[in-house]
C-alpha cells in the first residue's frame, strides 16, 4: 500500500478509504499486542520524538508504547525542564529538534494550529496528539474503530456527545470523522458550552439529555474541566450532573445494545458515575486498548513501515 | 523453575525458598553487569510501566537499568505531567495502563496499600516499590541479599535498625524478610519514632544505641526526613544526630567484623556522618550494586523470563 | 585508534589530534542520520545516564538521539522527581549511579566543577555537558566542526563571540579550542559582562560591534539571559539590542562570506533578530545538526566503540 500522507493534523486529512486502511491495519496490530513478546521491527532505527507542552498519562503513553512495539527509538520532551521555560517559540524549538533527523514529531500544544504549522515548515512527519480546542485526530480514529468494532459499522449509527463540545478537540474530530462514514451526531450541552457557528456542523444539537438518550447507540460524554465552573459557564458540578451526567438512571433510559465511552480522565461523581462507567455498556477501557493498535497503525503507516506485519 | 507468584506486594509473598532462588539468580545477574556488553535477551518484547507517584533515584533507576539489560521495554510516568493531576483515581490510571497490555507495572505510592489493590485488579504482575509506610519489598531483599553476601548466612545475625522505624516501609519488609531467615533484631529509635504496637513485631527494641552497637552485627541506619521534625516527633537534628547518629565514636564500638547499611539518601550529619559512610564497614554502595541485580533477578522470575542465562 | 581519555571535561582535556579525530568520525556518522535505518550496532549493551540539574532541550536530546542511535541504553535524570530534592549531594548521588555499572554519565550541573569532580571519583566516563559558568566542551566541538566545515580550516579564522561572555561556558570552551586552532578570536560584550582576567585570554577585546563587524568571518551571538538584567549587569533589553544586537543593518556590514552563529536557544529581537537568523549567513540548524554527530562520535570513542563504522 503507498500511503500519500506526511502529516496527521485533522480527521479531514485522511479520506474514508484512508480511514478504512487505517483500521484494517490496526486489527492486525491488536494481536501483536497480545503476543508473548509484543514486539515487531518494521519502525527499527527510526526515531520518534514526543514532544507534549500539555500533561497527557494516556495519549503520550500509547504513542510511546504503539512506538516502541515497532521497535522505533522514543525521546519524550515536555514544557518544563526545556528550554520552552527559556522562552523559546515552538517554532525554533521545533527546527533545532528537526535539524536532529527525526522521521516523526507527535506534538500536543495548548493553542490550535501549531501541528499545521509545524507539518508544514518541517520535512518529518507530523501527527497532532491535541491541539487546544480544535483538534484530536488519533482519539477520533480510536473511538471510530471502536465503535464500529461493536457495531460492525458506523453508517446510520446515532453517536450523542454530551458535555463540553466548545472546548472539547475530542467532539470536534469525531463530528468530522463520523459525518464522513454516514453516522447521525447530536451534541448535547448546556447552551453556555457550545461553540459559536455550532448549527453549521451538520449536526443535532440539544439540551435534553434525557430526551435524547433512548434514541443513542453511542453516547460519549466529555470530560468537565474544573476550572470550567470558575470561568462561570457552568453553575456548579452538582447542577450540571443532575442534567447532564451519566447515572444509573440514564444508564437505564438507554436502547438495549447502546454503548458508553468516554475518552479519559473520567471526573467519577461529574459527567459520569460508577453505575455508567462499570456498566456492561462501558467500552471506556477497549477504547484505550484500541488507541495503542491505531496508534501502531499510524507510525506503521506514516513512517513507511513496508509491507503489513504477519 | 517454575515461579508461582503474579505480584510482589509484600516480603512475606515470598517463601524463605522462593528467596533463596531470587538471591541465587542475582548473583548470576551481578555479572552481567560486569560484562562489555551489559545486556542479555530474557524479557525482549516485554513492557514495563515505571508509575512512580513519589520521588525517587535509587529505585527507579534500578529498575529502569535492571529491565534495559534484560531487553524489555520501559515507559516511566510520574505524578507530575500526567492525568493524575487531572484527579483521576489511580484505580481508574492503571486500569487505562492495562489496557495498553504491559507486563508489568512497578508502582511507588504515598499510601499504603495501593500495590496490592492493583495486583488484585490488574492481570499483570504488580511489584511495590514503595507504598507509604508499609513495605519496600525490593529494598528488604537487597538488604538481606547485601548481610548475606558478606556473612554467608542470615542464621543468628544480630541486625540492629536505627531511626525512624515508625515512618518506614524499609524496617518493615526487613523485619518481616529477616524473620523468616533467622536474624535477631533490635529496633533501636526515640519512642515517639517507634510505630503503636511494635511489641508485637517480635524484635528487641531499645532507646539506646551506644548499648546495643557493641553487641550488633549489622546496624542498618534509616534516613531522617527533616520534615518530621517540624511534626515534633523529635526535637532537633543537633540532639537527633547525637543520641541516634553513627558517627566515629561509635563507629569504633562495634564489634570487629561488623557492617554498617543505608537504604539511601544519607543526611549527612544528621542520622550518620562522613567517618561512618566512608568507613571499611560501609556496605551502603555495594547494597545499591545489589539492588540492580536483585530487581533483574525478580523481573526475570516474574516476567517468566524462562531458562537461567548461561 | 586508541583512544587515550576517559572524561570529557574541558575542551583542553583534548589535543588538536584528538579534535581532528573527533570531526573525522563525526563526518561519518552524520552520514548515518540521512539513512532510512539510522541506527548502527557499536554501542548495544552500554549505559548512558543523562544527569541534568539544569533545563536543556537541545543538549540533552542530542545526547540522547546520539546514544540511541549507536544502540545504547539510556536513563534519564533530572532534579526534580528525585533524591536531589531530598538534600542528596552531588556526589553521593553520583556514587550510587555508579553502583550501577553505567558505562558513561553525561552531566550538566549549576556550578563550575563538578564534572571534574565526577571524573576523578568515578571510574565511568564523565562528560560535561555544561558546569555554571565555566565550559560547555561539545558545545565548542560542534561550534568548531561548524566553522570547519564551511571554511575548510580554522587557521586564521576571525571569530567574534558577542554578548555575555562573563557568564558563558560556550565562549570559555570556544576560546580555548579555536585557539589551539590559530582562529583569532574577538569577544564583544559590554564591560559589566567581561570576566575579570580576561585580558590573560590572548583574545582581542572589544566594546563596538559594528567596528568589529566587517572584519570577522564568524560572528558567534551568544544568549542574553534575562535575569541578567534584574541584576543590572545592562540597562535594558532595547539598549543592549541596539549596541549589541544582530539586526538587518549588521548583517549586510559583514565580509561577503561571513556567518552567523548561536548556541541556541535565542532570544528573538534581543541579541539577534530575524533578518539575521533567517539570512543565508546563519549556520545555526547546522551547528544542531552537527552537534548530534560530534556527540555520537565521542561517544563512540569514549565509550570504546572499536573500529570505525562503514
């Protein structure tokens, strides 16, 4: 397969046919996973630098694992304890970094747009691991897999992501990439927590969660940033659990072979309790297990990893 | 040889049999690191998850080193930079960890307990590198490996722990690790250092030092950390140093072959000094030689590294 | 080749046969970061502990790419997350690292010394990557390859180093090594950043740039911290770029093949601008580039990699 791809930065880089590939490849790759020794050399000597201004536990230890069970060479840099505290732009820092040789720069910045701009001035490859508000496109790939792992497609199917759509690069890539496969979207949040220009995504939008929720087969909810409730778009965590978390009740109201995700850290006792997240519905676990297979197929796939792992 | 243990919690996990087959392996293990080429291929293709939630050196260094010469994989993760300080439960991170299928997660946590809650809940192995003021099982098998080596057997050594018993997992997996070999021990510590209950531990315990020291063939000395002095536990480091502290003089009153031990980091001045760290009797660096080999004999054994290395 | 050093701590730790010998390989081995495979066995089974008490991004990274790259292990260190925070000193912490059997520690530390200090108690190899204000030896060597490489030779060569020279450690390097060279070197700095003594440099010395300027072939921008201006060492970031700084104007006075330097990381707008970063002239990405395969050619020698790669 010849892959006509440098740099991941929105869901909207890849096609559905791109998608698909991608998903194929990473079925493959789950095996590996659950191997002996988990471990095959297509990636030998390339290097793959991480470079996170942002904390990240999940996302930053799926690409290092997905890197090095491809037997690539990992080096993490975060914001502090480098020279970004001495005032460096990203821009600079990532030229020096550049002039290094690696084959692939995974970058998770705090503003929207620098993966682009770096994809664009730096030769390597460049996948955005989150940037601000706008994108995510490795946890939209994983929760697409992921659903349609379940389900065995995502035409037709009624996705609900509730919670914190305006600063929330998760539910941007999503609605991106499922609109693609033919999947119904709907948003579900407080009106305070949508974004500017919302009606024109093509999507459902709606503040009844109950209303919503016994017409679902997926329904993803957001994680609620503390420090949202001191910005005042919200009134308080018990307010907005009441109407827009995830309990035993809702758990209940949900079609019978509706599911639950949830890209991680939870907020236990905020948009989701334990009756919700240790439901049978729950697939907050099999998403991560799924985001180290796409990961392994992305490297695979953008460092040029050859012919398919047998 | 068939290892029967998933997790490594507690010293008393492991039988005086199981024990003797660790030491047994680190001492093939010890050269290893004396070779050219310090590195054999028992765990390639394995991953383990260093998830340290307190600071440390000694220890994870030792591991980090110990798994890179047995071939496997390492990804560390600290508290800082990462989910946990999102408030996420550390139930909920290490579920999130296992999916990601690694082999084996060695977790150091400020409380008590967590190790084994993890070793419950997760499928694979789980070694405490630290929990609270419980146990450092590690530590205690480097120690008792360390007396062993230079006495040829634990039977009947008199092992004399000196300092702050109450706040520390090292006298606790010593005295439970030593117990099972024979050692008599005497706990030497100011009684408001002592934890409720320790009669029952079946020791010698013993406010003076300058007493026991003669009598001792080991006095293994706990670091003071100068936080509890503002806790009041005692009065200051001057009278600390003087009633509990090795220094020269005392040094001088031990018996002829008697050895002197440090878990690491040493305040100097304060529970020991130069005359007694740099004394012939001083095992403190060799103790650290014999973790590494200690940490690959136990990976190796739990992560079914398969035949002895030739 | 025998290789006749174990530490690399002052660039006059090297002679001039040794630099060459060092650049020589250093050709070689940038080769191997163009290959699709930038990996070579020599180094496989070696330890390389990356010891920073400082901030880096560029130094240690290409450290690190440099290790890997030649197959070796490395574990990295920084203050913070470890005993350093506990009160350990320097070289006790040292002393347990080297319990450990690490074939080479890389330091960078806060004070002049202190990897002399390593060196001399430690049987590993020691290299200084940066001590307070004193050397910053592989900074110089990559400065010196940089030069070379553009101008064939260093004989003659008119170097000015430009800006804080009292608190540099990559001018003090340069200066020693470019001397053994025959270079003729100027240093440009306002009085209050000149060292005392520095008239025993046999360097030229001088307060106006733009006097000096036309007649260089190398102009080496050094970084202005900006704590130095709290401690009054220059009255403002303006007032130092306007006598000190590379602009426009400056850049087009200089010799039709002059070039333009910095150790990195700059500082846009106060001791170098854009038109002088971005010119033609600049050899800043190079001296990065170069910086990771003079790093794997001293590790290769230091750490006794045999014969040459082919």
């Amino acid at each position: 397969m010849i892959w006509p791809h440098k740099d991941l930065i929105s869901i909207d880089d890849l096609s559905k046919s791109d998608i698909e590939n991608v998903f194929d490849l990473a079925t493959s790759f789950k095996e590996v996973s659950t191997r002996d020794i988990k471990k095959i050399p297509p990636l030998r000597g390339k290097t793959i630098v991480l470079l996170f201004y942002e904390a990240s536990t999940r996302t930053k230890l799926s690409f290092e694992i997905a890197a090095k069970r491809l037997s690539a060479d990992t080096v993490g840099l975060s914001a502090s304890g480098s020279s970004f505290e001495k005032g460096e732009t990203l821009l600079d820092a990532a030229k020096n970094i550049m002039a290094m040789a690696p084959d692939c720069i995974i970058l998770r910045y705090p503003y929207a747009g620098a993966p682009r701009l770096l994809g664009q001035m730096l030769p390597c490859t460049v996948i955005n691991a989150g940037d601000g508000f706008h994108e995510h496109p490795t946890q939209a790939l994983l929760d697409m897999y992921s659903m349609k792992e379940h389900f065995g497609s995502l035409k037709g199917l009624n996705v609900t992501i509730v919670g914190d759509i305006m600063h929330s690069r998760v539910a941007r890539s999503n609605v991106y990439g499922l609109k693609k496969f033919g999947a119904h979207i709907t948003l579900v949040a407080p009106k305070t927590l949508l974004p500017t220009g919302v009606e024109q995504w093509g999507v459902n939008i709606s503040t009844d969660l109950d209303a919503v929720l016994p017409k679902t087969d997926v329904v993803m909810m957001l994680r609620i940033q503390k420090e949202r409730m001191k910005q005042r778009f919200f009134s308080g965590e018990r307010e907005y659990s009441c109407f827009y978390g995830l309990n035993k009740k809702r758990v209940e109201k949900m079609k019978k072979d509706a599911i639950i995700m949830h890209p991680g850290p939870i907020n236990r006792g905020v948009e989701i309790n334990a009756d919700a997240t240790e439901s049978a519905r729950s697939i907050i676990l099999d998403q991560v297990e799924n985001g180290l297979a796409i990961r392994m197929a992305l490297l695979y796939l953008f460092l040029g990893g050859g012919k398919r792992v047998d």
